[in-house]
C-alpha cells in the first residue's frame, strides 16, 4: 500500500469521528468542505481569497463555503482594518464554540493511537509528521 493511502486512511477515520461527534453536540450543518476552510481562518480573520488558495479551491467555491458557514453561524464577514475595501471571514460564536468540541474528538482520537501505538512510537509519528509537513505545507 502507497504511503499517501496510508496516510489518508486514518486521516478519513478521525475526520469521520470529528464530524459524528459534531453532529451529536448540535453542529449537525457544517460539511467537510466547509471545514476545510474553517480550519484555515487565521485568528484575527483571513480574506477570502487565501482561505480559497490554502484550500486549494476557487475563489468561487470558498466564496460559496463561506457564505453557508455565515447563514449557520459559524463565520462572519467584517471589515478589514487594514484596507477598507476588502473584508475578513472571522470565526463567530457558535465556530467558537464547536472548535472545542472537535479538538477533544481529535486528542480522544489521539489517545486511542497512542494506546495502540505505544506513546513513544505515537512521538516519534508525530515528530515524523511534523517534519514531513515542512517541506508539503506551504501554508503553515
């Protein structure tokens, strides 16, 4: 089996875990399209023309995600301060208030590799990782 299918395989497991997990909390309405780009709004908010290009989207497409997140109430739109003809997506309250749903879902997740892995093996895959996101992420 190809490393990237390894890689994939229990990436898809958590996410699937993260968004069951939503939905039993009450965020049963965002999909992992729309995640994807949730997950890349910087903390004082991003335009959204970098969500697009970090997603590997269209403009048209995070235009698209990003206008459901708003309806749901997880992301609004504001004015930027540093140029007042463009604006920023900000998480709003309720995608505050999941974001520590999902980040127990995924250290519960965590503690179950660790578990079956051995802590240290765990380390030593998150070490690995971290090193291999160096030179595949250019968004970090």
């Amino acid at each position: 089996m190809n490393l990237g299918l390894l890689l994939f395989i229990p990436y898809r497991s958590m996410e699937a875990r993260v968004f069951a997990g939503l939905a039993e909390a009450g965020y049963d309405d965002i999909t992992p399209a729309q995640a994807r780009v949730f997950q890349r709004i910087a903390p004082d908010g991003s335009r959204l023309t970098d969500l697009a290009e970090q997603a590997q989207i269209t403009k048209q497409s995070a235009g698209f995600l990003v206008d459901q997140l708003e309806r749901a109430g997880y992301v609004e739109r504001v004015p930027d301060p540093t140029d007042a003809r463009a604006r920023l997506v900000r998480i709003a309250r309720r995608g505050a208030e999941a974001i520590p749903v999902a980040a127990a879902i995924v250290a519960e997740v965590e503690a179950e590799w660790a578990a079956h892995l051995g802590k240290q093996r765990m380390a030593q895959l998150h070490q690995i990782l971290g090193r291999l996101r160096e030179i595949t992420d250019p968004y970090q």
